[in-house]
C-alpha cells in the first residue's frame, strides 16, 4: 500500500505542492442594511480600497468582498485601478442613482 504524501501524489502534474482548495462562497441571502451601508458610503467616499470600505462598513473583509462582488454583478459599483497599481471601488452611474432614489424615497417617508 502506497502513502500518499505531498512529494508522491502524482495528480498535480509534477508539482509537488499540494493543491488547494479554495471554498467556493457565495452570498446565501442578501442582508439589505449592509448593501445600504455600502452604498451610502460609496456614495460620500469616491474611489476607496476594498480594506477600508470593509473596515468603515464594520464588515469582515470575505463578507465585504462577498457583497462588493454582489454589488458589481447587480451593476452599483465599478473597480479601477490607480497609479499605485491598487483597486480602488466606486460606485456606478447605477448606484449613484439608486442612492438619489433611496435619499429621496427615505424624506418623502420622514417629511
């Protein structure tokens, strides 16, 4: 019987690091306070790196990253890439607008 060790296994084409498996995850629902935090901070913080929105927002950088792929899907925000080479993200023409519609929305409530 052969032990399958990390310098044997023969399913990674001769190289001898093991391949990892990286957890597929994905939004099981959307928690629409977080989005609404996201956006009205995007709205008022133009061009921000995903470790700083996710700290602003109080959110743990996966779940940030989770609903920043979410948001880019539904077409709120956008991603550039400075200078410096760091991904900065913004929101959309899109996401602009639904944070106008919400604003507005949320006076004629209050009003």
């Amino acid at each position: 019987m052969r032990v399958e060790t990390v310098y044997n296994n023969d399913n990674h084409g001769g190289d001898p690091r093991p391949r990892m498996r990286q957890p597929k995850k994905e939004l099981k629902r959307i928690d629409w306070d977080i989005v609404k935090r996201l956006v009205c901070l995007m709205y008022y913080e133009n061009g921000m790196k995903r470790t700083n929105i996710a700290m602003k927002c109080k959110l743990s950088y996966g779940n940030c990253l989770l609903y920043l792929n979410w948001l880019e899907i539904m077409d709120l925000i956008k991603r550039e890439t400075d200078g410096e080479g760091f991904e900065l993200v913004s929101l959309s023409e899109k996401g602009k607008d639904l944070y106008s519609r919400q604003l507005e929305e949320n006076q004629t409530i209050a009003g």
